[in-house]
C-alpha cells in the first residue's frame, strides 16, 4: 500500500496556535516514515 500521512490544514493553524505542536509532530512522523521507506526498512 502507499503511506498516507494526514495532519492539519495551514489556515486552521493559525487560527489555533496550540495545535502547532501536533501539527509539527505529523510532519516528523511523516519525515520518518518517508526515510524508512527509503533505506528499504519499510
């Protein structure tokens, strides 16, 4: 399957600057995910 990673819209973050936090921790997750896939970890 393909990975799909699914975070926050950019206007809803700032409107709620608290939820940049987790906006932040998706991209990293997503970061990770797409190095893992290529160093054939998957």
């Amino acid at each position: 399957g393909i990975p799909v990673a699914v975070t926050y819209h950019p206007a809803y973050l700032l409107r709620n600057l608290p939820d940049k936090a987790k906006a932040w921790e998706d991209l990293c997750f997503a970061r990770n995910t797409m190095r893992r896939i290529a160093a054939g970890v998957e």
